[in-house]
C-alpha cells in the first residue's frame, strides 16, 4: 500500500489539480465544481484523503489516474445495473398494473 500512496505524491500539484478538473468535467466528481478545485490547497488537504473519498465511492484513485479506461469500464458497468434496475421496476409496474387491471374486471363482472 505505501507504493500506491507514493504514486500519488509523485504527481505534481498542477498535474492533480487538472485530474481533478477533468473529473468534474466527465461528471465523475459531481461535488465539487472547477472553481472549488481551483482554489483547493493540497497541502493542507493531503491526497490521500482525496483518495479515500473516491475509495468509499467505489472509484481507485490510482487505477483511475494510471488507466482511462478503468473509469470508463465503471461507468460503462454502473449503467449496465442502473439500465437492469430501471427495466426490473418497468416490469414490477406492469406487473401491478396487471393486477389492477385484472382486479377491476373482476369487481366489474362481479357487481
């Protein structure tokens, strides 16, 4: 683990504060906004809790910054599950409106 945390300090400053910028321009990093970035001292913020950030976010700082295309397999797997749960609670409302349906008809032919 110290290597990862090394990784991360030999970035210069300049070269993280434009990762982060980035990261809010692709709407990875949807907190903060490139004036907040601008303007963030990392000095006093040390990195590593930048990272631990995106780590309890499901993101790997280093793999992101080594890597492009960790970020955009992520993306492209956390649409995958947002699309599954959309279609998944399509079919319960069709499903419930079924019933409904089928419930109504019933009291109908009943009365």
């Amino acid at each position: 683990m110290p290597l990862l945390n090394e990784n991360l300090k030999m970035i210069s400053c300049s070269d993280f504060r434009l990762f982060l910028k980035k990261m809010v321009q692709d709407k990875i990093e949807k907190e903060w906004t490139e004036d907040f970035v601008e303007k963030i001292d990392l000095v006093l913020l040390p990195r590593n809790t930048i990272k631990r950030r995106y780590e309890n976010k499901g993101i790997d700082l280093i793999k992101l910054i080594n890597d492009s295309s960790y970020y955009k397999y992520k993306i492209h797997k956390k649409l995958i599950l947002i699309i599954i749960q959309i279609l998944l609670l399509i079919q319960q409302n069709r499903q419930l409106e079924t019933e409904q349906l089928q419930q109504h008809h019933a009291s109908v032919y009943t009365d």
